[in-house]
C-alpha cells in the first residue's frame, strides 16, 4: 500500500533557532549552554541550545528549573526583532527554490517543490541547497525532510537533528513509521497515547495491525485520519501564505527634487496613502520602509521594524522621516517611495510619537471617513500645501 509519488514537500527546521542567532551573533557564546526565555519569575524556556539540552534543558520548561538544572548556563531574554528579520532573511532563501511556502513559525515552514523536478532533475538537490544558503548566507543550520507528503516531511527534518537532511522516497515510510511510537501519528496527544496503551497499541505498527471499528469505539472517533497517517498518507496540501504581505506607494517626480522639506512633504503624501490602506484592511505594521531613487537612478532603501504595531498616517509618516532625515543626499532625487509591511491584526492605533494620540485618532477616523466618500484626492493635509 505504497504511496504514490505525485508530491514532494520539503520541510525545514531551523536548529535550536533562538539561540543558534545568539551563539551566531556573539561568539563568546558559542559552544556554551545559551537558555532563550522569559527572565521574570514565571518565565519559560522558549529555545536552549544542544549544549543546554545536555542539561537536561527543555522548552517549555519553567526558568526556575533550568537555572536549577545548568546553572551555568547563559540566560537570555528573547530578541523577537532580531528573530524576525532573520526569518525573513530565511524566506527570502525559500522564495528562490519555490513560490509555495506555509510557514508554521518563525523558524519552520513547509514548500511544496513538486513542480521543481523539472528543473532539478536530482529534487534532493533543492534542500541541500536550502541548507547550504541557509548556513553561507545567515551563519545558521536547518533540519530539513523531503518526501511525498507534509506528515513525512516533518517526520523526516526531525530525524537527524541538528543540521539533518532525511529524504524519505515513495516506499520507504511503510518501514520506517512501522517501529515508531503511535505519539509520532499527528493528533495522537497524551490522552489517545493512553487509551491505546490499554489496547497495547504503542507503536504505528501495532495501530495498523488494529481493526477500525475497535478503535473507533474505544476512542470514540472515526480514526481513519489516523490510519492513513499510520500508512504515510496525508493529502493536506501546502498553503502559501498569499494575504498581503506589504503596503506600499511611490512617485516619480516630473522634476527632481533636492531639499528635505520637499521630501518630507512628498512623505507625509505616501504616509496618508499607505496608512489609509492599511486602515481599510484592518491591518497594523510594524516596519516601515523608505525607497530613494537618486538621479543617476542608484536606489537605497532603509527600514525600521518598531517595537509595537502602527497604522496611523503620522506613525508611519514620523518614521519615515527619521530615516531620511539620516540618510546624506548627494545628488537629487527622482523617487520616493514608503511601503509598511510585517502586517498582521493586532495592534491599537496608539501614536509612537505622541503622549495623547486620542486627538489624532479622531482626525484619522474622520479623514477616512471623507476618503471614503469623496475618494483619496479629497483631502491633502496642510503640510503638503
Ligand atoms: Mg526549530
């Protein structure tokens, strides 16, 4: 009962994530126990490192523990900035081998490369070559797993951990999931481990040699889910994350421009376009990125990922202009572009750059309002004039 193999899906794992950005960016902690987590007195281990884990440290374990356990160790609280600039960095990588991507989190995501095979006539190629940009470019190892299905792959980029690349091909799964504990079937949690315990079912073997309609009355649910999975069959697909992933405008001017008031007036424009977007999709940002095209068309851009969400035209507006403000202006300019990105639902619209921003919400909500109703052009704040 072979799968057949008309997928192939990759699944990669960063090693130890949080602390391998650590050890990577401060190389006096390398090879030592580094222990990620909350530092307050209820604080979780979020990532040790393999020389934590020798400590017996793991995560999720309370801090208190783990300073019990190796009290040697380096304790740090987590630089989440830090970890998302480098998973986009990640990304980027991932975006070069296939355009169907489902990151799980920061440090793992699934990418469907079964339209690859074309161009790599070896496909285990493309996570070795993952793996590899991923090290020479970021200093950092993956896990990665190929094979047919997303329940195989992930099974296969945990099995050589760290810096592991399992390929399971069509076949293979029957053997290697049969010895393996029933608590590797995804959906097999505690409880279910439990309960097939008394049937003595441990491993995914014993759970294929046991009849359905046993099983469905002891655990009182249909597990033919469970069943396929034992067989490594899984038909779930990848999902691309395809929402927006960035708002962004830009202009071109008709005559170059040189002064810096010229460009903040041109920001404060941008600003009120991207913000309003933003609004309208119910969305926040945490990053904010400007574009310079100069006259000899040499483009710079900078961003600034902030510490909390923005969605108001003068948060986004103020940021802008701080990085321009910074940024030497040898030559005019053609173009200016801001694009906020890092998007997501959270977040309420308090002001970075002012102690009571209730006044300024007002005005937005209103200007929206007429945006709204007369269209964008309606309204050009007194700045620009
Ligand atoms: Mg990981």
């Amino acid at each position: 009962m072979a799968i057949t193999h008309n997928r192939w899906i990759i699944h990669v794992d960063m090693d130890a994530y949080f602390s391998a950005v650590e050890q990577r960016d401060n190389p006096a902690y390398l090879g030592k126990p580094v222990i990620i987590g909350g530092q307050g007195g209820r604080g979780v281990v979020s990532t040790a490192s393999y020389e934590a884990r020798k400590y017996g440290v793991t995560s999720a374990m309370p801090m208190v523990e783990a300073r019990r356990r190796c009290p040697v160790g380096i304790f740090l609280p987590p630089n989440m900035d830090k970890y998302a600039q480098t998973s986009d960095q990640i990304r980027h990588i991932f975006e070069a081998f296939s355009p169907i991507i489902e990151p799980l989190s920061m440090d793992e995501a699934f990418l469907d490369v079964t339209g690859m095979k074309y161009l790599y006539p070896d496909i285990t190629d493309i996570p070795r070559q993952i793996k590899e940009r991923i090290k020479r470019e970021l200093d950092l190892t993956a896990s990665a797993g190929l094979a047919a299905n997303k329940f195989l792959a992930k099974l296969a980029s945990d099995l050589q951990k760290p810096d592991g690349l399992v390929v399971i091909h069509p076949g293979e799964e029957i053997g290697l999931l049969a010895p393996m504990p029933v608590t590797k079937l995804w959906g097999v949690g505690d409880a279910t481990a439990r309960i097939l315990k008394k049937l003595h079912i441990e491993t995914i073997e014993d759970f294929r040699c046991c009849d359905l309609k046993t099983l469905e009355h002891h655990l009182g649910t249909c597990p033919i889910e469970l069943y396929n999975l034992a067989w490594g069959r899984d038909d779930r697909p990848v999902i691309p994350d395809r929402e927006a992933k960035s708002i962004g405008s830009e202009t071109t001017f008709t005559m170059d421009i040189w002064s810096k008031d010229e460009m903040r007036g041109v920001l404060l424009a941008l600003a009120g376009k991207v913000g309003w977007r933003l609004r309208k999709a119910g969305l926040y940002a945490r990053t904010v990125t400007v574009k310079i095209r100069f006259s000899s068309f040499r483009t710079i851009t900078r961003s600034v990922t902030l510490p909390s969400s923005l969605s108001l035209d003068e948060d986004i507006y103020q940021t802008a202009c701080e990085m321009i403000n910074k940024i030497p202006i040898y030559e005019s300019v053609r173009l200016l572009g801001v694009t906020v990105s890092k998007l997501g639902q959270g977040g309420r619209q308090i002001s970075l750059f002012e102690v009571t921003n209730e006044r300024q919400e007002k005005i937005t909500a209103v200007m929206d309002q007429l945006k709204d109703k007369f269209g964008e052009a309606i309204i050009t704040r007194g700045r620009i004039l």
